[in-house]
C-alpha cells in the first residue's frame, strides 16, 4: 500500500519532536530539551492520520560542527528517492523546523534547503515556538527566506504545545490545519515538479533496454557477409520503436498511475478539512487525446555495407549512436511533458 511520506528537519533543540506530536496526537517522537533525542540517519515512523497512512522519517538533529556528516546522509536519502525511482519513494512533504525565536538562520540551512530545490521538491519552512515572537520578527526571516528561494519555499507559523509563559500568561496551540493543508498541496507539488523528469527517465531506461537488445542480436547474427542486412534490420526496428515510444503511451501511464495515488491521498486528506473538495478534476482527462508527442529522430545514422570483420564493432557503435540521439530527442520532450503536468493542477481554494 502508497504511503504518505513526510521529512522532517532542522536543528537541535528547535522542537522538531515536539511538533510530530502536535500533529499526530501521541507521544512516538521522543523529545527533550536542547539536546539531540534522534540518532543519526532518517528514521521512519508509521502513522494514521484519520484514514491517511502516512510515513515520517525524522531526521538527527543538525548542528552546525556536524552539517557536512548530515549533508552526506541527506545525499544518501535523496539517492535513493530520485526521479528514476517510483513516486511511492519519493517525499511527499518536505518540513524544515525552524524556531522563530532563535531570530536567524544559518547559512548551512539554506544550503541543506537548496539541496532539495535542487531535486525539485517544495520546501515548507515550520516556524516553531512561533508564539514568542512578534509579527515583526517573522517578517524579517520570513524576507531572508524569500531574498534566497522566491516562491519555491513556503512558510508556515506553529505553535506546538501548550504552557505557562513566565509572566503567567498561557500561550495555545495553533497551525495544525495550516499544516495539515500543506501536506495536500506538498502532494501535488511533488508530482507536478518531479513527475515530468520520472517521465523522461522511463522513456530512456526503455531505450537502454532497447540497446542491449540489439547488441546482442549483432553479436549473435553480425559475420562477414551479413553487414547491410543487420544495418537494414536494426534502422527499421529503431525507427518502429522510437516511432511507439514518443506516441506518449508510457507518459500516460506513469501519469495515470502516480494520479490514482494522489487522488487516493486527496481523497483521505479531505477528511481532515472542514470543507468539501472536488477531485473529479481526474475524471475530466483523456490523456490520450493529447497531441504531444512528435519528436522523431530524423537523423538516423545511414548504416552502410560492410564486408569486412570489423562489423559486429561497426554496427554496436552505430545503434550506440542512434540511441544518443534518441535519448537527446527524448529530452526535448520535458517542456512539454511539464506543461501537460501541470495543466492537471487540480483546484484547492476551497481547503
């Protein structure tokens, strides 16, 4: 079964623990104060929240002595949830704790946020302990936030526990609709921002696979005599499959499948709002119908007639190169794979 896979981040002490349990509603993240409570690595821990089977991997404590040993284990973690990989892998929701009244944030932050940008995930910065700062000072990390990344890192402001201030003034919870909205819209994100390079990278494991085959039918069939007929066999049968391949039939059902998986999250998330949302945007698709897929490599490399023993060499270089270009052709695809992606951005302004 799909589950929704959430990160969690941030320094120590800025009360990451703290937060998963505003959140969740139980006592599974252990918490402390000031102090590292989670052991190095990504940690995962299993969730329902209300019918949503939701993943967490809780990440170590970052310490500015340790952010290059962090920095190594996060690359370890994004590896393994690249775009080539299924989208169930991937990180859904990407929150990075920061605590408001600590009134900065360091530099190595920002390069641990810009790691996932660079893997085209939406970051959403959590301001914990947002209760003991004023509206001014969120503005002002907010501003330093959006002077380094624009629009590609939301913030949210939270307060994640309840207590008595010195002064003998209680501060309440809040934020945890807020957050339980970001984990729709995170969602969508993820697979308008990385589902079109998981396209491409289909496509193109399709045409590796594609190559080997045809080396082993030139190390098989490849002789003396047989090179203009091996040339002729493998233009044809490359054309065919490029011709099949850019009619988008793997696009469409990469996309309807990772559609399913979201419409079967959107569906249990909006348990948790108050108001109604209207997924039949899935319904109104007919990818099919879509014109999209033109790309042909005209450009063939013209296989000539070899009488010589170097054919089986000749030929294996000649599919090599057929197969660049069909991989840079696929490539032009992207611009047009995202459009189409993001066409299907479905209406959340009533959440």
């Amino acid at each position: 079964m799909a589950r929704y896979n959430i990160v969690l981040m941030g320094k120590t002490g800025v009360g990451k623990s703290t937060l998963g349990n505003y959140l969740f509603g139980n006592n599974k993240f252990q918490t402390g104060t000031g102090k590292p409570v989670t052991s190095n690595g990504f940690h995962s821990l299993e969730f329902d929240l209300q019918g949503l089977p939701v993943t967490v991997f809780d990440s170590w404590g970052i310490e500015a002595d340790k952010a290059e040993q962090w920095l190594r284990e996060l690359n370890t973690e994004l590896i393994k949830r690249s775009t080539a990989s299924d989208p169930t892998h991937w990180f859904h929701s990407v929150f990075y704790c920061i605590q408001a009244s600590g009134h900065r944030i360091e530099d190595f932050e920002i390069i641990i946020m810009n790691r996932f940008i660079k893997e085209n995930y939406k970051v959403t910065v959590i301001f914990t302990k947002s209760d003991n700062v004023t509206e001014e000072e969120l503005y002002e990390l907010k501003k330093v936030l959006s002077n380094e990344f624009g629009n590609k890192v939301d913030c949210l402001e939270v307060c994640s526990e309840e207590k008595i201030r010195r002064d003998g003034s209680f501060s309440k919870t809040f934020g945890k609709k807020e957050l339980i909205d970001n984990i729709f819209s995170n969602f969508w994100n993820s697979i308008s921002l990385r589902l079109p390079e998981r396209c491409i990278s289909i496509m193109q494991k399709e045409v590796e696979k594609f190559h080997k085959k045809q080396v082993d039918i030139i190390k098989k069939k490849a002789g003396y005599f047989n090179g203009s007929d091996l040339s002729s066999q493998i233009k044809n049968e490359s054309k065919d499959f490029f011709d099949t391949i850019t009619k988008g039939f793997l696009v469409v059902d990469e996309v309807n499948k990772t559609l399913k998986m979201y419409s079967l999250f959107s569906n249990k998330i909006n348990t948790l709002s108050a108001n109604n949302h209207n997924n039949t945007f899935l319904d109104n698709i007919t990818f099919e119908s879509r014109n999209c897929w033109w790309y042909f490599p005209t450009n063939l490399i013209s296989l000539a007639i070899w009488g010589r023993e170097d054919t089986e060499k000749k030929l294996s270089k000649n599919i090599e190169t057929i197969c660049q270009e069909m991989n840079s052709n696929i490539d032009k695809m992207l611009p047009n794979i995202k459009k189409m992606i993001a066409g299907l951005k479905p209406n959340t302004s009533d959440l």
